[in-house]
C-alpha cells in the first residue's frame, strides 16, 4: 500500500511535467514548422517521449509491480538525418507514450483526489471528536459543532479511510491498464521484436550444434575409427591382446558417442513429448526439488512447436521455483482460458519479490517468437504466480 500512495503522490508533479514537456514541444515544432526544422524538432520530442515513458515503466515496477517490457526502438528505414526524423515521426509507439504523458495529468489529478478525499479527509473526520469544542468543525454555520454530529462525522471518515485502500487500488490498476496498453509493446512491434530474437535463436541453436558435435561426437566416432584400424592392424600381425584392449577402448568411445548424440537430439526436441504434453509434465513435475502439484486439462493437442514451448517454459518457471522462493509446494495448471489458447500457470508459496532476469527474458522472448505473452505477480511475502498465453496451434 505504501508504494501505491507513494505513486499517487507522485502522479499529479509527474503528470505536469510531461504535459508541459509535450506542450513546449509540440509548440516549438508548430513555430519552426515553416523552416525545415519543426520536423526535427518533433521527432526529437517524441524520442524524449518515449524515454519519459519508460522512466513511469521503471517507477510503476518499483513501486506497483506492475513490469511492463518497453517496446524496441523503430528502425533507421534509412541512413542519416534523414532516415532518423521519417523514423521518428513514424513511430506508432513514440505516439503512444507521448498520449500516455496527456492522460497521465489528468489521472494523476485524479490520484491526488483520492489522497486528499479518502485518506485526508478520512484523518481529519475520525479525529473530529478530539477537537471538540472545536470551532474548526461549525464549517461556516454547518453546525458540526455538538456532540452527535461530530460522532457522526468521524462515523464518515471511518468510512472513507475502510474505502480509501480499494479506492487507491482502483487509481493504481487504471494507472497500470495505461501503461500495458500505451507503454508495452504493440502486437507488431512484440511479433518483430519475437521474430528476431527467434532468428537469433535458432542461429546460435545451429553454432551449438554444429560445436557440439564437432568437438564431442565428431571427435569420438574420429577416435572409434582410428582405434578401430589400429585393432585391424594388429589382429594383422597376430596380436589378438593388444587388438582386444584396442577395441575395447573403441567400444567405450562407440558408447560416449551415442551418449553425447542422445543429450544433443534431447536439447532440441525432449523424446517425452513424442507422448503428449500431459506426460511431459507430469515428468517434470515428478523430478522436481518442490512437491508439484500438477493438473493438465486439455481439449486437443497442441502442436509440436506449442508443445515444446510449453516444456521448456515449465521447466525454467520449476527450476526458478525450487533456486529462488524457497516455496514448499508449487501448483501448476495447463488448461484452456479460451478457445483457441493455451495458459500455463505456475504458483509458489515462496517468499515472493521475484523480478524478470536473464531466464525469464529469454523465455518471454521464445513465446514471442508464437505471439504469447508471460505474466508474472509476485508481491513481497508472496505468492509467485507466473502466467505463459500461447495458441493451441502455432
């Protein structure tokens, strides 16, 4: 709760600071728009806008924990000034930090009210009794000033202080829906940014192969086939010993070999899931460090691709489990939201104060890469609740 009056009273200075940012901006870029420097003057504006727009991210994670990615910076379309204004000026989500400043001075007008109406007057209310016989109250010949009016005055800022706490989470949650839909990425921008980290991906993925079979299976079947003309060339000359201890030596390499090729073909697709999704979780869930209790509810299977996402996401958000929240049980449910999707829910009673690191990122990037979405909630004290939204079908 201190957070959220915190960013209420913060609101009302940041909300006059980036309307009159906007407004000195948009006003220089009118005067200057007959020159050919208004267009500059604007898509510099806009830059400004959107990293006024992710300090609110960064205060609203602190302070709501309410963690919004920032969507990626627009491409150059072409080299120099030139290309760097078109950009700019094109810049759907530079627009919508610079309408999120607009609408943040009015809401934090707003939050301000609800400080002053709830929590102040609530205060000033309750301890009305104490300050009998009080001028203070008769407010102007109201006549506040006897007993069974003061009572029923502090009765009224009894009422407001009960509602003041759901009245600032209503102000905050607004807060937090503009940021989702203003701040956070675009649906386009999300998929281009997914896309990327997708092609990324699957380059680096093809490095590790190629290194790992170069340096681990490459080099073992080498080894098996020298120890193996070795052995030819002594069962040649006669020497069944040194041949026999020559093929054993082949034969354990034969057996790392295989080993070494089985790990590779696991990290990129698990052979549990040739069985389904629902028995590749429960597989999980079994090894896992923390008692899991896990529920499948699936009308259809999902496809391949769906299917290893949603793997490879249970066993980060598990590992996460058991590494950091010191949970003793952790839920998982994979059911159907909607028709059509897929969510995932991981759920700890851990210790909580969980913030999105370098796992988590690249597991929000890799369920880009099919247009999901993660969610994580995860207050100081606990619960930790990770939510992954991905498509039936890829």
């Amino acid at each position: 709760m201190r957070g959220r009056l915190l960013h209420l009273v913060l609101g009302a200075p940041l909300g006059v600071l980036g309307f009159g940012y906007l407004y000195v901006v948009i006003a220089a870029a009118g005067v200057l728009l007959v020159t050919l420097v208004g267009l500059p003057v604007l898509a510099t504006g806009l830059a400004g806008a959107r990293r006024l727009g992710r300090v609110h991210v960064r205060l609203a994670g602190r302070l709501l924990d309410v963690h919004v990615t920032p969507p990626p910076s627009p491409p150059v379309l072409r080299p120099g000034l030139i290309g760097w204004v078109r950009a700019r000026l094109t810049d759907a989500d530079a627009w919508r930090a610079a309408l999120y400043l607009l609408l943040k001075l009015p809401h934090g007008l707003l939050g301000l009210a609800t400080i002053l109406l709830f929590w102040g007057y609530g205060l000033v209310f309750v301890t009305a009794p104490i300050w009998r016989p009080a001028d203070l109250f008769s407010l102007g010949g109201l006549g506040l000033d006897t007993w069974p009016r003061l009572l029923i005055l502090a009765l009224v800022g009894v009422g407001l202080l009960a509602a003041a706490p759901r009245a600032t989470a209503a102000v905050t949650a607004l807060d937090g829906w503009l940021l989702r839909s203003l701040l956070g990425p675009t649906r386009a921008s999300r998929l281009r940014r997914s896309r990327t980290a997708a092609v990324d991906d699957a380059t680096a993925r093809l490095r590790r192969i190629e290194r790992d079979l170069h340096d681990g299976a490459q080099a073992q079947l080498v080894a098996l086939a020298m120890h193996l003309g070795l052995a030819r060339e002594e069962l040649a000359d006669g020497d069944a010993p040194a041949a026999l201890a020559l093929l054993d030596t082949a034969h354990a390499g034969a057996k790392r070999a295989i080993v070494e090729l089985r790990d590779l073909a696991r990290g990129v697709y698990p052979p549990v899931l040739d069985s389904g999704i629902q028995p590749a979780i429960e597989s999980l869930a079994a090894r896992s460090a923390v008692p899991v209790h896990a529920r499948v509810a699936l009308a259809e299977r999902p496809s391949p691709a769906i299917e290893v996402i949603l793997y490879f996401s249970a066993a980060e958000l598990l590992a996460n489990a058991a590494k950091h929240s010191r949970a003793r049980q952790v839920t998982l449910v994979l059911a159907v939201p909607r028709p059509g999707w897929l969510r995932l829910t991981v759920r700890d009673d851990g210790i909580g104060g969980a913030r999105p690191g370098p796992g988590l990122s690249g597991l929000t990037e890799r369920i880009g890469t099919v247009d999901g979405t993660l969610t994580l909630t995860s207050p100081g004290g606990g619960p930790t609740t990770v939510s992954v939204d991905v498509p039936v079908h890829a």
